[in-house]
C-alpha cells in the first residue's frame, strides 16, 4: 500500500507538466474530487458498512458554510472548511443516532429521505439564496485565499494534498482498533456487540468523520467554481455517484474509491460528449451497466481485479 501510494503521489506531481492544458487538469481535479468523496463514503458505507445515500448533505454543508460566513464575516475560506466540517459532523450525529437503529435498506432509504429534506430547505432558505445559489466572493489569488485565476494547478495541488492526506487517514483506520470493529459490525452487528463491540459509537465515529470529509470536499468544490446552488450540491445523483464511485472500484478497500472514480469520471465526460448523456443521463445508465457487470463477475470491484493480477495487496 505504501508503494502504491508512492507511486500515485509521484503521478499527480507530473500530470500538470505532461498535460498543460486546462481540460486534462479539471478532469484530473474531477477524478481527485470524486476519489476524496468516495474515500469519505468508504469509511462508513466500506468499513462499518452502513449504505449511506444521503451524503450531500454533508457536501452541501460545507459548501454552504464556507459561502456563508466568507460573504457575511469576511472569513477565510480555510477557516470556513474547518467550520463546515463542525457544521456537517453535527449534522451527522443528529442524523445518525435515529437512523442508526435501522440497517440495510431502511438506513439507506432514511438517508435518502433526509437528504432530499435538506435540499428542499435549502432551496426555500432565503439567507442561502434559495434555489438561485450564492457567488462566492473573487479575493486576491493565493493559497492563503484559496483562489488560483490565472491557472488550475493551484487547485490541483491543494486537492492532491487532500486526497493523499485522506488516503494515508483511511488506511491508518482500516489496520487500527476502529477498522477491526467496523469490520466486525459490517459483518455480523449481533455477534459483534455479543463480544463488547460498542457498535452505535463506532457507527457514529463513521458517520462523524465521513461527514467532515465530505463537508472539506465541498468546501473545496465551492472555492473551485464560485457559485453553489442546491441543484449542484444537494442532489440525490451526487450522493449516488458518490456510492458508485466506492462500489466499482471496490467497497471496503483504501484504494478502490481511486479506482473507481479513475474510471468513472473519465467515462462520464465521454459519454456527455459522444452520447449527448448531459441530456438523457446516459452516463448514469452505462454507471449502472458497469456495476451490473462488476457484481457479477467481480463483486469485490476493480481493487479485486487488480489484487488477483498481483497490482495490490489487500
């Protein structure tokens, strides 16, 4: 794991310098966004193995938090994805306790409830701009202002950094006390508390750290395009995405999210360009294709694929 993290933290340095265009670099930032999104979903959907659907919320939160307080306090945008992080880990202990005393379908159905709850607030929330959205502010390029204008490469970096940082969290988790307990809840929650395993707190602690991830994601994705809106940061089809990013590239494992939004999200744009799917959601139909097809021939995703070819360890 640690030589194929190195070997991928060497990539995302050289991309810019191979591929100096603005196109090549937001789809690297895309597959970078979706990659840290899906790590995020891992840790609760892949390690505790609680589906969750409803991950927009904590994307939207801390899109919404950070807008906020950069237009109403004058705040950093730093110090907003620390404060949208708060946000969406209070968030997340709210919705968790409840929701965590159903399982299967019926959590993730709740959480589907409750994220298109939250994105019909917010599009009737006059102070978040209601259905017409919020420009951020445009300050003085800088990382400490986390705006680039002239070039993408200042995102690329600032994203990389958060997509490594997450990487390294999730596989230091996964081999800690936490990822044996999720694991053991994953697998069998009756048997797991039968033996002392404080299954609701370590679901929670999933929840909890997911959400901040994901509230750092959109955070990031505001400071990016400078205009957030309910209809780009609190759709279902963002918290689905987000699951089928884990899903393809293999659920459970520190490097499937990778995986799976390297293919995903390069596919998604050829299709919007070769069969117009921008229209007809024709990316999503070859999305379910695609996970059809995995769970029948490859149910562990393409981190399994890559594991029988001898590319990763467990």
């Amino acid at each position: 794991m640690k030589i194929a993290l190195a070997i991928l933290a060497a990539a995302a340095l050289g991309f810019p310098f191979v591929f100096r265009g603005p196109y090549p670099q937001h789809l690297a930032i895309l597959v970078m966004l979706y990659a840290l999104l899906g790590s995020a979903w891992n840790l609760l959907g892949g390690f505790a193995g609680q589906v969750s659907l409803g991950q927009a919320i904590f994307f939207g939160a801390g899109a919404y938090t950070s807008t906020l307080l950069a237009q109403h306090a004058g705040l950093s945008p730093w110090v907003g994805m620390i404060a949208g992080a708060l946000v969406a880990a209070a968030l997340a202990l709210a919705i968790g306790y409840p929701c965590f005393r159903l399982s299967g379908h019926y959590f993730a159905i709740a959480t589907i409830a409750i994220g298109e709850i939250a994105g019909i607030a917010v599009t009737n929330w006059d102070f978040g701009g209601g259905a017409v959205g919020l420009f951020l502010p445009v300050g003085t390029e800088g990382l400490l202002s986390f705006q680039f204008h002239r070039s993408k490469l200042g995102y690329y970096y600032v994203l990389a950094a958060m997509l490594l940082a997450t990487l390294l969290l999730s596989a230091w988790l996964r081999r800690g006390r936490a990822g044996y307990y999720w694991r053991a809840i994953r697998e069998d929650q009756p048997a797991a508390r039968s033996v002392g395993v404080p299954a609701l707190r370590f679901k929670q602690i999933a929840i909890v750290l997911s959400a901040a991830l994901t509230a750092c994601a959109g955070t990031f994705y505001a400071q990016y395009v400078l205009f957030i809106d309910p209809g780009s940061v609190l759709p279902l089809s963002l918290s689905i995405q987000i699951c089928l990013v884990a899903v393809l590239g293999g659920v459970g494992t520190v490097i499937g999210p990778l995986l799976g939004a390297l293919v995903l999200v390069p596919l998604s744009e050829a299709t919007r360009v070769l069969l117009g799917g921008s229209g007809r959601s024709l990316d999503l139909v070859v999305y379910g294709l695609l996970i059809m097809l995995i769970s029948v021939f490859e149910p562990a995703g393409i981190a399994g694929i890559a594991r029988r070819l001898g590319l990763t360890a467990r």
